[in-house]
C-alpha cells in the first residue's frame, strides 16, 4: 500500500507551484483545500512510515522537499480560510471535509511543522470546530441522504478535541462528534427509538435527521448509491482513528450501525475481485476502488476478515492499474483532485492497519465459507433492487425511473490477468434509458428472483435462476438487451467475442448468440441482430458494447444470460431456448441450464390474469404443472405488472393428465385426478429415468438415489413428505426411500423406526403415516359426527386396524377422548398382528349449553426400535334444535320497491314442535307480516315470508332479527338476521347481491365488475372487456350494461357517473317492458362528466345502457368504464320559471322584469329604484301551477369590474293560498356570479325580496332560476 502512495508522489509534485507555495489539488468534485488535505494526508503517512527514507518516488524526491511541500500546502489551506481572510469554510457543505485531512496531517506531523503553520492550522480547525456545535446535523431530502455531511463532520470535532482536550470547547467538541456519527446512520424510526443506547443516550435522545431508509439502504444522487453507503463507514474510519491518534477512548457513537450496514448491505454487493458492485449504474469513476480505506476499517476495527482479503484483492486492482502509467497515476484524469481522494483514502487504510489492527485474515476455505453465507437472493424494497450472488457471480436487477438496469457480473478471479469485465452502465440488459417506471414488481424468494416493470411505456422483466441462467423478456420496441464490457490500461486483456460462425465482427450480425471469452453468454430469441460496438470512449478508458437486439425485433424479445459457458455450451443453450405460446400482454421464456435443468421466466405486463403456459418437453417445476403427453401446463395468475421463474430439475411425459411437482431437485410427486391410467416417464436433470403407472385417484413419486432413479407408491409419498423437517433423521428416510423404491420392505421400514425414535415433531406424523403404509395399520375415526340438543346419546366408533406385515405381534394402545364425553375409553392388546382389529367407542352427549366439540383419537404400536405414533380426530357438530333459515341475507332497500324475505324453520327433533316465528321490523319499515305461530314438524320444515318497504327508516345500513320460539317446552331458540341498506337511490346495491344487479356484456377483469357500476363509490367503476385501440364499443359492437331491478318501478331520469376520460360518448337508454326492451332515449350524447338524463315516465322491471362509443385517451378507444349509475322515479327537475309570468316592484322601460325569466344571461331586469330594507324590490314569478320545489337561483347582472346585481335579499313562496313563506335570506359576496338555495317546498308563486344592491342607483337581474317538477 505504501508503495502505490510513493509512487503517487511523483504525479503529486507534477501539480507544485512553487510560487503559489501549494499544490494545485482541485478536480472533479473536489475543491482546492480538500485536494491538499489529501496530498498532506499521504505524505504525513509516507513521512510517519518511513521515518528514516531519504528519497521518495522513481524521481528521488528529496525528504525534506515532501516535508517543506506539506508545511507549505497547510499553511496555504489554513490562510485562505474565511477566519483568516479567504474565501472557503465557515461552516460551509464540505468545510469540515476540507479541513480534516490537512487537520490530520497537522496533528502527525506537529513535530517537524513550522510554528506559522500549527498556529494558523490550529485557529482554524477550532474555529470549524466551533461552528458545528450549534449545526444541526444534515436530513435526508427526496433522493439524496445526507449521512455523507454528518459522516465526514464527524472526525473534525473529535481531532479538536484530542489535539486540544483542556480547552473549554472540548467535552462540547466531543459531543458534536457523537451526535453527527449517529446521525449519519438514522433511519426514520428512531425519532421514536428508546430501546438503543449510544454512549449513555437513546438513539432518540440522539436523533435530529433521518439518512437512510428502513431497510438501512440509502439513496444519494437520486439513486441508491453503495459509494455514499460505504463512506459514511469510512468516515467512521476516520473518527475512530483520530481517536486512537490522540489517545482519546472510542466512542461507542462512531460504531453506530457500521456493522449491521456492512452485513446486509455493503458485504453482498462486493464482488470477488474486491469492487463495489452499483446495482443503480457507474457513479463517479469505473473501478477507482476508493473503498479500500472502508474495507481496512472493517478488517481491522471490526475483525472481518473477509474485508481484509477484499481489500488486498482491491489493492491489487489499483496498483495493476497504476503499473500500467509511466507518471504514478491510478486514474490518469487531466487534473489531480479526484485521484487524491483515492490516495487520501488509502493512506487512511495503510494507518487502520497501523493503529486500529492487526487486520483479521483467514484462509481460502474460511473465505469461501463466509462467502458461501452470502449465497442467495438479497432484495431491497425501499431502495428497489434485488441481488442474487452465486458460485461467484453476481446478478442484479433495479426497478426505479432514475436507473432502470440490471446486471450479470462474472467471476473475476478465475480471471487473474483480466479480472474486470462488465461496466456497470446505466440501461444495461434492458436497454431503456432513464425513464418513468410506472408499474413493478418483485417475486424475490431466497434462490431466484423475478422482476417485471413498466419502463417509458416498454416492459421488462428479469429473472435470476439457481441453475445459473438469468433469463431476459422485453416488450415493445427499440435496441435492447446491451452489455457493456470495460477496457481499462492494467485491468482488462482482450475479449474474443463468438458466434455460431466463429468470432463476431464488429457491427450487426444475424445470430442467435454470442459469448465474451466464454465467460459471459446471451441467446436472444426474436431479436433483430446483435451489434458488437468496440472502443466507444468513457472518460479516460474506454468500453465494448454489444446489444443483443438493435431493434424491436418482433416486439416480444426474450435473451437467456449465462457465465462461464464455452461456444459448444452456448449452442446447446440456444437450441434448447424457446418463447412459449402467450395471450396479448404476457411473455415467457424457457432454456435448458448445462446441469440439464430448465428454467422458466413468464411475464404479465397486460392482459388476462391468468393464462395457462405450455411448456415443451415437459418441464416440472416446484409449484407444480399438469403434465399431458410431453407438454407440461403452468397455470400462472397475475393481477398486476407481475413476473413468476421456476427451475425444473426433471421432465416428465405421460400417457394422461397427471399432475407433477418437483419440491426437491431429486423428487418429483405426481398424483393422477382423471379417469384413466397414466404411464409416466420422469427423467431428471442428471439423465436419470423413472418409469411407473398411476391409476386414476392414486399418488406416486420419482426420486433419485445416486445414479438410479426409481418410482414408487403412496408409501414412498409419505416418506417424501417427512423428508426436509428434521436434519437429523433425513439421512434414515432418505435411506428408507431408496429401499422401498428397491422393493426391500422391511429394511425400509426398519429405517422409519430409526428415524421415528430420533424424531421430533413434526417429523413424526410423516414418518408415522409411512411405517403404517408399510404395514397396513390404518386408524378410522368416522367423519361428519353431529349431535343436535336435547336428543339421545350418541356412540362413536374408532378402529385401528393392520391388514399387512410379517413381524411378530406387538403391543398396541388406543384411546379416545371428546370434550363431550364423561370420560376417555382405551382399548389395548400385546399381540397387534396382521388382520387384528382394535376398537374403541365413546358415548357422546349434548345438553342445551353444550357447544361443538371433537373426537380425537391417538393410537401407539412398538415395532423394532421406534415406536409407530397416529393420530386422528373428527370435528362434532352440536346442532340447535330449531334452525331459521332468511334468504335473501342481505336487501338493498331502494326508493319504493318492495323486497321479499323468506324464512325456514327447520326443526331437527323427532318430535314435532310449536314455534312462534317474529320479524323484528325496524322503525320506518313497512312490513307485510311480523310473524306467526307455527307447528314445524319432525325432521322437516316450514316456511314464512314477508314484503318490505322503505318507509321512514333512516338511510344507511339496518338489521333485522329473525326469531323462533319453541312455545311449549324449553328449547334454545333459533335466530337469523337481515341486513338491509335503506336508500332512496333504487340503482344502490351496496352489498353487490340480489336486487338490483349490474351485468354488462364484457368485463376486463374481476377488478373491474359491473356490480362496481351501483355500489355507491365513485372511485370504483366497470370497465369493459379491451386492452388495445379498438377494442371499445362502436354502433356496430356495443357494449351493454344492465341494471336487473328485481321489481316493476317508474322510471323518470338516468343519471351516469363515468370514470372521467373514458366513460360513455355515445349511448341509447334502453328499458324492460313487460319483457320486452323497449329505447326510452336515443343516441344520448354523454359529456364528460356526471349527467342525468331525462326520459319518458316508464314501468320497467330492468334499465339497459347501449353504449355505441367511449371517451378514451386513444382513438378509437380501448374499453368503456362507468362508475355509477342511478335512476330516479322522476324526471328531473327543470327550470320552470323560463317563460313564466313575471311582474316587479319597479322596472325601467327597457329592462322589464319578464327579462329575469327569459332563459337568456344577456338581458336583465333593472329596478326603478335602490333596494332597501324598508323599500324592497322585488320580483314575482308566477309559475302557472303548483310545482314541487328543489332549488332557486338568482344570476346577478356584473361585469369584470361592477356589480350590478342583489347584495342582500330573500327567497320567498306562495302556494296560492295567500301569504309569503321566507325559504331563506342570502347575502352575496360583490362579484359572485351566482347565488343558489336548495329548497324543499311546494309552491305557485316565487318572490326574489332585494334590500340591498351593490349598486346604490339599483338593482339588476339577469336571471332566475326556479328549478322543480
């Protein structure tokens, strides 16, 4: 490590500036003063480690000049901060940063620096210091952690602290350090978090920021971002450092979560040549491997060992990368700033191992044992990604708008001379760029991962499988599934890139496959050629490129990925990849892995949820297919943007349907539901082949034991069954398979009664049933036992039985219990043998209070070592007496239509019994009976019923009690109960059954029913059967939607309420009269919004919408969707003042108060004279008849500036009869367009009484409005 800090010396000095007195450190995200603490920082470390080396780096540079260069560049810093007059710090987003490193390097080399130097370097580090004890530490905000600030605050106020620990700041020196390292790693829930103690605090007490997310990911430049993630480890580093550096104890804040962050999350995501893998794409510089000084901290501080061999592997990387430049750069970058961040950080790593070691090791077996815990899926909800490791190779797929990308990462250490390959580039495998991602999803279990998303209108899905493949789908159009390989000086070597033909040329070719140096490998199904782009550059290095489809193909592309395949592999893999038949919207593709395994990956970015997909060759997957001829069919299920990967370790081939699961890689279970006899061929993944018949109801199952594979009987399916639970006895059953599928019996069976002595529950039941399957002991407990109260005792008989078995007799015991017998009973014998039966009855019995109970029983039989345990038990049913039966259970009790309820009294007695039947009528409910006495007779049954309407019940949900009394002996009674909804909507359905009912021609799904259409909710709605353009009504195919009402009502108004933007355009209003439809209103033309619609008064038992065209964002459109319909007994209410006569108070000439009633905004009635309260004027509208009132409406006349119109006025009524009713006084806001009152009245006569206008001079009306019917 020394060696590649010395050797940066010379590309150091490169950047001095003599007259300057420093270096000239800035770069990419580093600023001037941060550049030089990184310098000094590595040549404080050089100076401290090599105290007696005269000359540093292949240039000889002289150790005094390093020392007079790191004096000078302090002291540079130092100056040009804002407490001495420059213009960097002050509390500033990276001072604190800017100021540690040079800060540092100070504190080491205190001893040999310039008395100038360590004055101003000290005021200034106090004064940093200072400012951030009042700071409050950084919060995250929307895409951007800010752990980072607190993280790299941290270690400024613990070096004031040590360097300075009797001034008066420094307990709160120490304090500002404990708080911002805490902060740096707190999740949402530790606001409220009591339970953790930090350095004598809650975390809570602690707490001032949130960082990272719950799942202790965290996101930063929009994105998750492990470089962030593992710096605030290392800034931990840092800290605890600086606290070793000036003999301060370590605070128990700087270890705050840094381990539990590495386990989950840094430690899997490290690949084995020792980088970072980014899920979410390349941040900042490829393979610049900057988290060396994190990975020296966690193997020395932390004692992981694994870290410490990470980390040599990485050192190994940049000193490769170094070796191959002249001048000591690692990058080579144009300026210096960005490299002395990686220098700076392995400077630290070089200290850890000095000060905070020694730095655990272990061996290759340890490694791989540690690496091997890693194995597996790892997924990450809040940050959106899912992470499969596996033999080496990692795989990742992300499903966020910012990066949408997966990757496959070989193993690079099988590749010591070219160990780095795949650029993590943002896009890779899907080939969408940033983009709006607006569905996915994450079937994510611990071997396999599937991942299907929605990405700027394309979909993908992904899919990681444990027998190495990692297969592709993509739906839409455009260039996909690229890889990007790296080219880095020192890194990389030369990448043959195959074909079919032979190597690939650079540009498109036709082929089915390629592969990178047999360690990477794609087949792409119903792409458009494969282009292989080279030397594309990327900063300072450059890239290879190959997309696996430079086109949209035929729009359904599926690819299989693999590593480590050679070219003969890579065809075996592409003759064996095929893309399933699909509906519209699914996807699906299956290859057979070099094991010989199958795996599968379906999709369903839309379309039905649910398809069946047939299989070739028959492929048995764990969840289970039905396996006919040698087609194997996968019923798959899916509601949204969904993905499903199986791995079938076996195919099978049969005569008939049977169906097949694989729930071990050895075992596949099969049972046969159909009429005929199956002859079934199983051959698993390593060639063995199991051959059998299974009668129709009957299970079998294949295993493999060695290289032989056997199919065996029920018997053999217990043993399966038991496999699995306990590690302990799984060696014996595996051991009893193998022999019964051998056809030795009894050495199978005397391996179940080893394994049944050594087992616990719930080993036990398993291993059990199979001993008994081996012979033939069965224990029969009857099923469906019931009692009903007050009856005669009833005797229940359980048998243990042995039909088969040439051991000597054993001893057997049976007993039996119920919690509704006085007792157990027990039936024993010592000599249990073949063709022996043992009984055991039990007497039950209920009383009025007894509730259901059961019969259990448990039987023991001693064969050789083990002893043979079942158990069986029955559920008893204690029936009441008398039992009331309603139907319908739940009515929607609309407007005025009267529903019927029935109920049935059944009586289960022997006896015949009087019985007072009551229907407890709720307040407002008409009924036309409420009960009777009847006589119900033995085992039979009798039947009321009763019509209700809603009355004067209130709206809203009600319950009605349904009872039967025995009158003339004590029995319980039987009670039943009635929900009703009281409402005077007649559509309203808000149970979804019964009357009124909602069908429609099509449906799309069954989120989507037409029942949605009158439930009362808006936000739910029908949808019609239809997914692209097109597939929406049209005159020629319309799409019906139907209201059942159940009754014979009147009909006067339809009201339809759309899913705004795609309900009805068009439509006829149809209506059922006396069984015929009949159109009450035609080509309605619907807007975009809620609407009612008037038609003729009309008695029918159900309405019917004929929609003939939709509202859709598409043309022309893909369904029609409806949110509520309701009717009205009513046509609606109009305004019946237009036209009507109407007289004034006073009126000018040219404005007469018929102008108010015109239907026309632009003319206005104006008065005579200003409105006041003791001189009203008024307007009287005399509407030729009595009219049921609803609402009143008075348009004042105004214009952008004025008003004209009523300020303060009153509504009043006349029935005819003489007098004026007040309905309501308004008062009207200057320049309110309009003034409504919704009213409930009956009435001939309607005065508008102004008493004050807006205008002094008088007042003006435009119109009213008397809406009514």
């Amino acid at each position: 490590m020394l060696q590649v800090i010395e050797r940066f010396v010379d590309r150091a000095e490169d950047f001095w500036q003599e007259s300057a007195g420093t270096f000239d450190a800035n770069g990419a995200g580093v600023t001037q003063p941060r550049g030089k603490g990184n310098i000094a920082i590595a040549y404080a470390t050089l100076l401290t480690a090599r105290p007696d080396q005269q000359f540093f780096g292949e240039e000889r540079h002289p150790r005094s000049e390093l020392l007079d260069h790191v004096d000078r560049t302090i002291f540079d810093a130092a100056m040009t901060n804002k407490s001495q007059g420059g213009n960097w710090g002050g509390g500033t987003w990276q001072a604190a940063l800017e100021t540690s490193g040079w800060g540092t390097a100070a504190y080491m080399l205190r001893d040999q620096l310039s008395d100038r130097t360590l004055d101003v370097a000290g005021k200034v580090i106090r004064y940093e210091a200072d400012i951030l004890i009042n700071k409050k530490a950084a919060t995250a905000t929307p895409g951007n952690t800010g752990g980072e600030d607190n993280g790299w605050n941290t270690p400024l106020p613990e070096l004031a602290a040590g360097w300075w620990p009797t001034n008066p700041h420094a307990p709160a020196w120490r304090r500002t350090a404990q708080r911002l390292a805490v902060n740096a790693s707190t999740v949402p829930s530790d606001v409220s978090n009591t339970e953790d103690v930090v350095d004598g605090r809650t975390v809570a007490d602690w707490t001032e920021s949130s960082n990272l997310l719950p799942d202790l990911t965290l996101e930063n430049h929009g994105f998750f971002n492990p470089l962030y993630q593992q710096v605030i480890g290392y800034d931990m580093g840092e800290a605890i450092l600086t606290s070793r550096l000036t003999g301060q104890p370590v605070p128990e804040a700087f270890e705050f979560r840094v381990e539990k962050i590495y386990d989950k999350i840094l430690a899997p995501l490290i690949t084995p040549d020792g980088d970072l893998l980014m899920t979410h794409g390349q941040d900042w510089v490829a393979k610049d491997y900057q988290h060396l000084g994190y990975l020296a901290l966690m193997g020395t501080w932390f004692q992981r060992p694994d870290a410490t061999e990470y980390a040599s592997r990485a050192l190994a990387a940049v000193k490769a990368r170094q070796d191959a430049r002249s001048d000591g750069a690692i990058i080579g970058q144009a300026d210096v700033g960005y490299e002395s961040v990686l220098i700076k950080r392995m400077s630290y790593a070089y200290l850890m191992r000095q000060n905070l070691g020694p730095a655990a090791v272990t061996d290759a077996a340890g490694m791989s044992k540690i690496e091997g815990s890693r194995e597996g899926v790892h997924t990450y909800e809040a940050s959106k990604f899912a992470l499969d490791r596996q033999d080496g190779t990692l795989r990742s797929i992300n499903w966020t708008s910012a990066r949408p990308m997966g990757l496959l990462i070989p193993d690079g250490t099988l590749h010591p001379a070219d160990p780095v390959l795949v650029n993590y580039a943002i896009g890779s495998l899907i080939g969408a760029p940033a983009s709006s991602v607006t569905a996915a999803s994450c079937e994510c279990d611990e071997d396999k991962y599937a991942v299907a998303q929605i990405v700027g209108g394309r979909g993908f899905a992904v899919g990681s499988l444990p027998n190495g493949l990692m297969p592709v789908l993509e739906a839409g159009k455009g260039r996909t599934f690229p890889v990007t390989l790296e080219r880095i000086a020192g890194l990389t070597g030369d990448r043959p890139i195959s074909g079919p033909d032979g190597p690939l040329p650079a540009g498109v070719s036709d082929v089915p496959w390629f592969n990178i140096d047999s360690r990477l490998g794609m087949v792409v199904s119903g792409g458009a050629g494969i282009d292989v782009q080279r030397g594309i550059r990327s900063g300072e290095n450059f890239l290879d490129s190959i997309s696996g489809s430079v086109a949209g193909g035929d729009g359904r592309r599926a690819a299989v990925l693999a590593p480590d395949l050679t070219d003969a592999d890579m065809a075996a893999l592409a003759a064996s990849t095929s893309r399933p038949a699909t509906p519209n919207g699914w996807q699906a593709v299956q290859a057979t892995a070099p094991d010989g395994s199958v795996g599968v990956l379906a999709a369903r970015f839309a379309g039905p949820v649910e398809t069946d997909l047939e299989l070739a060759g028959g492929p048995v997957i764990p969840s289970g297919v039905v396996v006919d001829g040698s087609v194997s069919t996968w019923h798959l299920s899916a509601s949204a943007v969904e993905a499903r990967a199986q791995v079938a370790p076996a195919k099978a081939s049969s005569t008939a349907p049977v169906i097949a699961s694989a729930p071990r890689a050895d075992v596949v279970k099969l049972s046969n539901e159909g009429d005929q006899v199956a002859e079934v061929t199983v051959t698993f993944a390593g060639g063995q082949v199991a051959q059998g018949s299974i009668a129709p109801g009957e299970r079998a199952v294949a295993v493999v034991s060695g290289t032989q594979a056997f199919f065996g009987s029920p018997a053999l399916v217990d043993l399966v069954d038991a496999l699995g639970v306990d590690p302990k006895v799984d060696n014996h059953v595996w051991q009893a398979i193998t022999a019964l599928a051998a056809g030795d019996e009894s050495e199978s069976l005397d391996q179940i009664m080893v394994a049944l002595r050594d087992a616990t529950s719930p080993t036990t039941a398993p291993l059990s049933r199979a001993a008994a399957g081996l012979v033939g002991i069965s224990l029969h407990v009857p099923e469906d036992v019931s009692l009903v109260r007050g009856e005669t005792p009833t005797m229940v008989p359980v048998r243990l039985t042995r039909q088969l078995g040439e051991r000597t007799a054993a001893p057997a015991k049976l007993t039996v219990t119920s919690d509704l017998a006085a007792g157990p009973v027990t039936a024993t014998t010592d000599t249990f043998k073949a063709g022996d039966e043992l009984v055991a009855s039990v007497e039950l019995h209920a009383d009025p209070t007894s509730e259901d109970g059961t019969v259990v029983a448990r039987a023991s039989v001693k064969i050789g070592p083990g002893t043979l345990t079942l158990s069986d038990s029955t559920r008893v049913s204690v029936l009441d007496p008398l039992v009331v039966a309603v139907s319908p259970r739940q009515v929607s009790l609309g407007g005025s239509i009267e529903r019927s309820v029935r109920a049935t009294v059944q009586n289960r007695l022997s006896r015949p019994v009087v019985a007072d039947v009551t229907f407890d009528i709720p307040e407002g409910v008409d009924a036309t009976s409420k009960g009777a006495v009847v006589s119900v007779p033995a085992h039979g049954e009798t039947e009321l019923s009763t019509d209700l309407v809603r009355a004067g019940v209130t709206d809203g949900l009600h319950r009605m009690e349904v009872r039967v009394t025995a009158t003339e002996e004590t029995l319980p009674d039987g009670v039943a109960t009635v929900d009703f909804f009281a409402s005077p909507q007649m559509a309203l359905n808000r149970f979804g059954t019964g009357f009124p009912r909602m069908t429609a021609s099509s449906t799309q799904t069954e989120d989507y029913l037409p029942a949605n259409a009158n439930d009362g909710d808006g936000s739910t709605f029908w949808v019609s059967n239809g997914w692209v353009a097109g597939d929406g009504p049209t005159a020629a195919d319309p799409e019906l939607l139907t209201l059942e009402l159940g009754a014979t009502v009147q009909v006067g108004s339809v009201t339809v309420q759309p899913r705004l933007g795609f309900g009805p355009k068009t439509m006829d209003i149809e209506g059922r009269v006396e069984g015929e439809w009949v159109t009450l209103a035609r080509d309605v033309s619907q807007a975009n919004a809620t609407e009612e619609h008037a038609v003729p008064l009309s008695q029918v038992d159900a309405l019917r919408l004929r929609i003939t065209s939709a509202y859709d964002r598409i043309s022309p459109s893909r369904s029609v969707q409806v949110a509520e319909v309701s009717i009205s007994d009513q046509v609606p209410p109009t305004n019946v003042a237009v036209g009507a006569v109407a007289t004034a108070s006073s009126s000018q000439a040219l404005y007469p108060a018929t102008n108010a009633v015109d239907g026309i905004a632009a003319t206005f009635w104006v008065s005579g004279a200003p409105a006041t309260p003791t001189s009203p004027q008024w307007v009287i509208v005399d509407l030729g008849r009595t009219v049921e009132l609803s609402q009143l409406r008075m348009v004042p006349r105004i214009n952008s500036t004025n008003d004209y119109g009523p300020s303060e006025f009153a509504w009043q009524v006349d029935d005819g009869a003489g007098g004026w009713t007040t309905l309501g006084n308004r008062s009207r806001p200057r320049l309110a367009t309009s003034d409504s009152l919704d009213v409930s009245a009956t009435a001939r006569y309607v005065r508008l009484s102004v008493t004050a206008g807006w205008d002094p001079r008088g007042v003006q009306v435009a119109e009213l409005e008397v809406l009514g019917r």
